[in-house]
C-alpha cells in the first residue's frame, strides 16, 4: 500500500507543469545565449556608439526673428483643421486666404535675452489684405491664429493691441503690437547646432538643423539604424544555432526522453530567445531614448516603439532561423538563410517605396510642390538670374513598368517589414515634425500598419508551425 | 506473463491497465512489454518481430552487433521512433505517450550533453524539464554528483570535462527523477576501471530500490555480472533469450585434478580424460547417459581422491561470438 501511495505521489510530482518546462528551456537558452562571444562584442560595440553620442553637445542657433516669419506665413492660412500627419503642406498651401503678413520688427523680452527657443519677444506684426479676396481681421482671429503651425504651438500671444490706422485700414493694410511667449514645441523646430566629440566635429550646418530632426536621426540611428541592425544581426547569428545545437544527435535524444510534447521544445526555445533579444533591444532603445533626451531636452517617447516593432520584425527572422534549423540541422546554414531573408525583405521593401513613391510622384503632377517644415525653416537660396530649371525628361513612371509590378506582387506575400519600420517614422515625424522624403511615404494611402503587422505575424507563425509539425513528425 | 498469454487476453488486460493507470505500475510485473515489433527504414528492415518481456526490478542486457536493431528497439521503447507495426509497452502505457516517458531515465549512447553547463546547471534544467520542484532538483544534483565522483567541480564546463565525467554526468541525467526504469546504451562508456565498478555498484542499488534496468552494452563480461536476464538480437530478430546461465548453456565437460599423477593413456568405463594445462588438470568428458556421480565412483574404486572439480561453462562472450559467426558465413 504505501508503494502505491508513494508511486502515486511520484507521478504528481514529475508531471511537470507548462511553466517548469519553459524555466528550464529559458535556463538552458539563456546560458547558451551567455555563451555566444560575439554578444559581448556586440554589447561592446553599443556601448561605444551610446559613449560617442553621449559626447555630442547641441546648442541653439539664434533664429528668432525667422521664426516670427514663420509664424506670420502661417497666419496667411487659414489653418484650422490642418493636420499634418494627414495633410500635405500643399493642401495647406491652397489655403491662403488672400492676405499677406510679415513681422515689421521682432525684439527679445528683456532687451537683453538670448536670441533661443526659450525667449519672449515683442513683435509688430503687420498685414496687407487683398481687397475682394479677403477681409480685416480682429486682434482675437489674430491671437487665434498667430503661430499655429499644426503640430503644435510655435508662440502664445500674452498680450495683443491693435495699432491700425484709420487711413491705412481702409487700404487693407492692418499692424499690430504683441507680446509673445515660446510655445512647447518650438524648441523642436528651433535650430541647433550638433557636435560630437565636445566641439571636434561638427554635424550641422553653422545655422544649425531643427532640433526635431537631429533628434529623430539619431533616434533613428541608434536605435532603427546601426545600432538595431547591429543587435539584430549578432542575434540572428547567435540564435541561428539555438535549435540546431538542441536537435543534433546526441542531444536531442536526451530531450526526448522527457516528458514534454515534441512542440514545446521548439516553441518555448523560440519565445526564449525571443525574450532574450527584446530585453537587449529594449536596453538599446530605452538608452537611445534616455541619451537623446539628455542630449536635447526633448523626451517624446516615440521611439519606445520601435521595441515591439523591431520586435515583430526579429521574430518573422527568428522563425524562419528555427525552421531552417529544423529541417537541415546545421547553424551555418539557418543563419545564411535568416540573413539571405532579411536582405530579400530589405531589398524588395526598398523597391517597393520606390513604387510608391513614383505613384506619389504622378499624383503630384501639376500640383504644387509639397514642401515640409524643415525646408520652409532653412534659409531659401536667392535665386540666380541666369540659371535655368532642367526640363523634366519625359520618361515612363516606374511604378508602371513590369519590375515595378512584380515588386508589388512579390511585396504582397512577403512579410511587410518595410511598413514596421515605416510605423516607427511616422512616429517619431508626429513627435518631431519633421518632413521630407519620409513623409511622403507616410502620407501614402497605401499605407495600412495593421496589414504590414497582420502579414508578418502570419509568416512568423506560418514558419514556427511548420518547424514544430516538421520536428514532430521525424525520425531523431 | 508469456506471449501467448498477454495474446490470448489482449483486450482485456489493454483495458484494464489503461483503466488502472497509475496505480497499476506496481501490480505490473512486466515493466516493458514488447510484442511482434517491427521497424522499417524504406526498404532497410531495422526490427523484424521482436518480442520480449522485461520483469520490474530485474536488469536486463540487450546485446547484438552494430546493426543488430538494439538502438532502434530502445527508441521505439521510448517513443522516440514510430514501430512500423507490432505494440509495445512501458511501464503499463502504449511507448510513444507523455505519460510512458515521466517515470524513464536514459542514457543514450554517444550522447553530446551542452557544453555550455556545468554540471548542475545541466541537472537544474533536464531536472525541470522532468516536472521537479527547485528545492529537490538542487538536492539530488549535489546528490549525485557526489554518488558518481563529480563532487568538487561543480564550477566546471562540460567542455571541460573528460570523457568518463561526460559519462558519469550523463548517467547522474539518468537517475536524476529517482526513474522506476532506466535505459542505459553502453553506460560505461569510457570510464575507467574504479569508476565502472562505482556505477555497476550503483546499478545494482537502484536494482535493489526497484527500479528495472535495461542495458545496452558491448561489455561482455560486464553484462554477464549485471544482468538478470539477456537477449541477443541478431539481425532485427531476437535469437537468443533468457537468464545468463539460460544463454550460455552448460557443457558436458569438466576440469579435474586428482591428489597425485596418474598416467596419460590411463583407462576409464564412464570418461574420456585429455590434459588441460600442466598444472595437472585434465578435462573430463563424461561418456553418453552418464552422470558425473558414475565417474567419481569409479575415481574412488581406483583409490584416487579428488583436489579440484569444476563444470565447464559457456561465457557469453563464447555465445556472441558463435551467433556473429553464424551471422557471418551466412550472409
């Protein structure tokens, strides 16, 4: 009798539970993982590119009075309602609303203040309408209206007094004194000076880039760019011999015996070393984002996600790492294949924007040029007399041509990592306003994340079934 | 239990061990049941109806040469390989189930542990793999590592260790879930002399506990001192099974030697003497329809005393070599 109770209570006892079997396959891909040297390089060679950005110093450039323009320009418009993550800068464009602005003459408050992002300054601001074409307006439309870029508040206006004349208002001519107060955004639009290594190398221009795009190209450098393709790979290489190592003769007998389904072994390796590489890409992101906002002062947490989307797009390698390491067995040729998949992915993904942005270009014809905050910022070339405009070379648009088609075909089954990386640009552009070619892409109708993340996770788990359907059904 | 009759009552004992489950494990006393088994690799025939019975707490060696199908049949035992036909019991359990694998240890042979462990790293992570708690997966890896002479270098990599660390470390995997049935391929695998006779003894205490041993091995002589009971496979088929001393089989010879010389050509009614060695042996063949009791009665009429009488035996070693032999011109 007590054998029997004693048998018994052996049996409850090594019935073991889900979550005891994935602590010991997260014990043993976990000191796998240690084991690879190629992760302490890696984790060496971040540490460097993060102690290199640490050494940069951004300084704002004076720029104030350009600004003020700006702000005046953009009172030109009427801009209520204008979204930029939606509306092109055309669309704003073909808003003027037939009056003309510009600031007379722009003082810091106190006289004596920096020309930065953090000053007050007393402005004239002065307004010619076009008769018929538009109308007066009051001191409240302009204290509505002044220094409403859309992304968000360039100026406050503290205090507003109208000093039209009588003569000149009945010429459509209107001026007015204010004082006005740096809004939050403005220091992301400011101008600032990038170096690295203390003042030793200089990044920018001596006028300085918005501090916006500085933020976002390093952001996008440490984290989406070197940096995450650097830990990427190294992963892709390290974890490429997870599954091979586990299944060769020899050891995969010593696996078998126990009293798991075939499944879990592979599935529970796979969300291990999936667990491993979002915890070094989360240290990598959360160190970018923490550098760039000491760095610049700017914290907008954007570029956290870009963890669970460099994620998702590291899983789709990781399943096609494990199901090739399932069926040849060798390390070596998982991570041919995984990378060979990453460079197919990247290249047609690069073309496939070219599509995009050919048909983009099409569209635009005959409508004016969009133009973005950051070129409306810089200082615009005076123009030479003399110098003439190349005339447009007629030629096919790409996006019709049979490559251009096949591109699409063949964009349209792979996994669409390309819109991963596209979620996180149209990101960090809502938090730094920022334009360019980018935009573009990201005001594309075509543009839909959730299939981009639908059809990656498909891939994904169309990889891991077959890797685990395979490796049941074989002889070890 | 005898093939015909687990044949004759399939059904019911199927239902009833599946009815009784657990608790029927120590009522069973055929811990591994096989029956008619065979294994096919395309045209390649691995296993050709194998049927034997192993009986719990009893250590059961499994011989035949390379190709003879030993690591097949253990695969099938353990649910690692699909039998292409016949069925085959653990433990009270169709072989290919979950529930037949939890209460097994094994050591396969040639095994590659990850070198990435260390010792009881390794345990910790097969141990929880086996469903054991963290308390008593520690406990009965310094337990063990201590039992088999691994003590002292719990610190050190595998890829550090030797080939009968390697060994010993890999039977410790084995024993670690305290199995009531332990599969072991060549467990002695590269260890040295001390240390097969630290693991035979060890065996030999789980065989005590009652946990049933199934032994895969090369070594003749050390199968002949472990195991209860044989079985030779011989080209996918079993060609030889029962107790050692079943196997071997017993002569009709014996060595004597007497209490002083007796000449060469010297006659006897019940024997034919021939010399064995110098040491004034002679082996004694005794004549057909007689017992050895004839022989000493006419060895004492003759005034001789008997100093040494031992029969002769077979070893297994004799017999293997036979089958192979066998197995050798015929093919």
């Amino acid at each position: 009798m007590n054998e029997l109770a004693d048998s018994r209570g052996r049996e409850s006892a090594c019935r073991p539970g889900l979550l005891r079997s994935f602590a010991a396959i997260l014990r043993d891909a976990w000191l796998a993982f240690l084991d690879a040297r190629i992760l302490w390089l890696l984790l060496a060679a971040i540490a460097v590119l993060f102690a290199v950005a640490l050494s940069a110093r951004v300084e704002p450039q004076p720029a104030g009075r350009r600004y003020l323009d700006l702000a005046a320009r953009a009172l030109s418009a009427d801009m209520t309602g204008i979204d930029l993550t939606k509306d092109s800068f055309t669309d704003l464009a073909g808003r003027l609303d037939g009056s003309l602005s510009w600031i007379a003459s722009a003082d810091p408050l106190p006289a004596d203040a920096d020309d930065g992002p953090g000053t007050a300054w007393s402005v004239t601001l002065a307004r010619n309408v076009v008769p018929v074409a538009g109308s007066l307006a009051t001191a409240d439309e302009i204290a509505s209206r002044f220094g409403q870029i859309p992304d968000g508040r360039l100026w406050t206006i503290r205090e507003i007094r109208e000093t039209t004349t009588g003569i000149a208002a009945a010429m459509g001519s209107q001026t007015w004194e204010l004082t006005v107060d740096p809004g939050p955004d403005l220091r992301i639009l400011w101008p600032h000076r990038f170096s690295l290594f203390g003042d030793s190398l200089e990044l920018t221009r001596p006028e300085g880039a918005p501090l916006g795009l500085e933020v976002f190209i390093l952001q996008k450098l440490l984290s989406n760019g070197i940096g995450g393709t650097i830990l990427l790979l190294v992963s892709v290489v390290v974890t490429a011999a997870f599954v091979p190592t586990m299944i060769r003769k020899g050891t995969l007998e010593l696996l078998l015996v126990r009293p798991q389904p075939r499944w879990q072994l592979i599935v529970f390796t796979y969300v291990a070393a999936l667990l491993f590489v979002a915890g070094l890409l989360g240290l990598l992101i959360l160190a970018t984002w923490v550098v760039t906002g000491l760095l610049t002062g700017l914290w907008s947490p954007g570029i956290l996600l870009a963890l669970p989307t460099l994620l998702l797009f590291f899983a789709m390698l990781l399943s096609v790492s494990v199901f090739t390491g399932v069926v040849t067995r060798s390390a070596v040729a998982a991570m041919l294949v995984t990378v060979a998949t990453w460079a197919v992915l990247f290249v047609v993904g690069l073309m496939h924007m070219q599509v995009v942005a050919s048909r983009i270009r099409e569209e635009n014809v005959g409508r004016p040029r969009p133009v973005s905050v950051a070129n409306a910022l810089r200082p615009q070339p005076q123009s030479q007399p003399g110098r003439r405009e190349k005339p447009a070379v007629a030629r096919t648009p790409f996006h019709t041509t049979t490559v251009a088609r096949v591109v699409e075909t063949v964009y349209a089954v792979l996994p669409h990592t390309e819109d991963l990386d596209t979620i996180i640009d149209r990101q960090l552009m809502r938090d730094f306003a920022v334009g360019g070619r980018l935009r573009q892409l990201m005001e594309s109708p075509d543009f839909q994340w959730a299939r981009g993340v639908g059809l990656t996770l498909a891939h994904t788990a169309a990889f891991l079934i077959a890797a685990c359907v395979i490796f049941s059904r074989r002889d070890p | 239990m005898h093939a015909g009759d687990a044949e004759s009552s399939t059904f019911f004992l199927k239902f009833a061990f599946s009815a009784l489950s657990a608790t029927a494990m120590t009522a069973i006393e055929h811990v591994v049941s096989v029956r008619f088994l065979q294994k096919h690799y395309g045209p390649l025939r691995a296993l050709g109806g194998v049927s034997l019975d192993v009986e719990r707490a009893t250590v059961f060696g499994l011989l035949g040469q390379n190709g003879a199908g030993k690591t097949t049949l253990i695969k099938i035992l353990l649910g690692m390989l699909a039998p292409t036909s016949g069925s085959a019991d653990l433990l009270g359990r169709p072989v290919g189930s979950v529930a037949a694998r939890r209460d097994v240890g094994y050591l396969p042979e040639d095994h590659r542990l990850p070198e990435y462990h260390t010792g009881p790293s390794l345990l910790d992570v097969y141990g929880g793999l086996q469903g054991l708690a963290r308390q008593e997966r520690r406990r009965r890896a310094a337990e063990l590592l201590d039992m088999l002479g691994l003590a002292g270098r719990e610190k050190l990599r595998i890829r550090g260790y030797s080939k009968g660390m390697k060994q010993r470390l890999g039977l410790a995997q084995a024993l670690l879930h305290r199995p009531s049935v332990l599969f072991l391929d060549e467990p002695t695998d590269g260890v040295d002399p001390v240390g097969r006779k630290q693991i035979r003894d060890l065996l030999l205490a789980e065989r005590a506990r009652g946990v049933t041993i199934f032994i895969n091995s090369h070594l003749l002589g050390e199968v002949e001192q472990l195991c209860d009971r044989v079985a030779i496979l011989k080209k996918g088929q079993v060609a030889l099974i029962g107790t050692v001393p079943e196997v071997v089989g017993e002569k009709a010879s014996w060595l004597v030697a007497f209490d002083r010389p007796v000449p060469a050509d010297h006659h006897w009614n019940t024997a034919r003497l021939t010399p064995a060695g110098t040491d004034g042996m002679w082996r004694l063949h005794l004549a057909p329809v007689t017992g050895i009791d004839r022989f000493l009665d006419e060895a004492r009429d003759r005034g001789l005393h008997l100093r040494h009488l031992q029969q002769e035996r077979g070893t297994l070693e004799e017999i293997y070599l036979q089958l192979a032999d066998a197995g050798g011109s015929s093919s």
